[in-house]
C-alpha cells in the first residue's frame, strides 16, 4: 500500500528537496504540500494523509499546535516532525502534542524516509540524537506541567500570534473568539509564564521555537 504523505514547511528549498526525497520511494505519495501549520491542518482534514512531516516553526500556528490539531480529530494519521530544533523541552512538547517521530534537519536524508514508514506502521522513530538530547535533559524522566506544558491550546496559539505581531482583534479574526476573550488569553497565559511584556513574550516564543526568527 502506497503511504500517502502531506509535506508541511515553510522553507521553500528544503522542502522541495524533501518532496523530492519522499517522492523517490515507490511506497510513497506526496498528496499535498503546505507552508503554513493552519493549512497543514485544513488539508490534513480535506485529505487524510497517512502520514505528515511537519516543519516546527511556521508562520500563523507552528507546528506542534498543528500537530496536537491534525491528532486530535483524527488519532490514525501519524506525524514525523522535521526541525531544526534540538532542545530537549521542544522535542518533549512535539511528542507530548502527539507526534511519532523526529528528525533533526542536519540528520542524513534516509532518516526521513525511515521515519516515515515506521510512523505509518503505527511504530515511534527518534533519529539520531533525538534520544540522547532526551535523555541528557531528562536523565530521571521529564519533568511536571510548567511553562508552555502548563498552557491550554487556546493560550499557546494566541502567544504565537501575539509573538507575531497580531494585535488582539487579528488573533480574535483567526481563532474565531471575540478580542475580549483573546484579552483574557493573553493577560493568564503571561501571567502563568510570569511574563510582564510583550518584548518578554516574544522573546519566550523564539526561544522555545513557537515563532520563526524572521
């Protein structure tokens, strides 16, 4: 059975160059490719790709969000995420949001494509590295809710929007909430990362990889 593959990234290179990677496997499909988290989740759910590799840092919602969306409505598409981020706590969020695999971008091409069947086959797959950056963080297993853990979904997708330059009434437009409730987001998410600013939550964004740097 052919495995049908929706390719999210919003570097227009490499993700040409991954399609063609993926597209060089007779056992694979590349049905769809997206820039952006929000159109990750729209076609995942026109589509139904068995498997979505997915870039961490895109624009309108990243994609660990994406990951816990495209998961929750439907639990049998796997997803591999393909980053550039090797911190131990944005590994931790993607597979807590759900995702099967991950690739570092700086790993050998082949490892995409392994992760790929494996996460197809209902298997897990850490690439080089992924592991031990896990287990170097966590030596006696992760930690308890804080942070971007402690965040409800609404919270972390409106810190990226905010992060981004989106003022209440844009990120209200996006999510489809009054800018009221996007006001009281906000005030409790900087208040449960104990944030005082808006330089102070951008800043927190980029560095737990929530935001391009660009």
């Amino acid at each position: 059975m052919v495995i049908r593959v929706l390719l999210a990234d919003d570097h227009g290179v490499l993700r040409d160059g991954v399609r063609r990677l993926l597209e060089a496997d007779a056992g694979m499909e590349v049905v769809a490719v997206v820039d952006t988290g929000r159109e990750a989740v729209e076609k995942s759910a026109q589509l139904s790709p068995d498997v979505v590799v997915m870039d961490v840092t895109m624009p309108e919602l990243n994609g660990i969000e994406a990951t816990r969306s495209i998961v929750t409505r439907d639990p049998a598409t796997g997803v591999v995420i393909l980053s550039m981020h090797s911190s131990a706590k944005v590994i931790r969020q993607a597979l807590l949001a759900g995702a099967r695999g991950y690739v570092l971008k700086e790993s050998a091409g082949d490892e995409v494509v392994r992760a790929v069947h494996a996460v197809a086959a209902r298997r897990h797959f850490m690439g080089d590295g992924v592991r031990d950056r896990l287990l170097g963080e966590y030596p006696e297993g992760p930690s308890g809710p804080g942070g971007v853990d402690g965040l409800n979904p609404q919270e972390r997708e409106i810190l990226q929007l905010v992060s981004e330059g989106k003022s209440n009434a844009e990120a209200a437009e996006i999510m489809g909430l009054s800018p009221r409730t996007v006001e009281t987001y906000r005030g409790r998410l900087m208040q449960k990362l104990q944030l005082e600013d808006l330089p102070s939550l951008v800043k927190y964004a980029i560095r737990h990889g929530l935001t391009p740097l660009e």
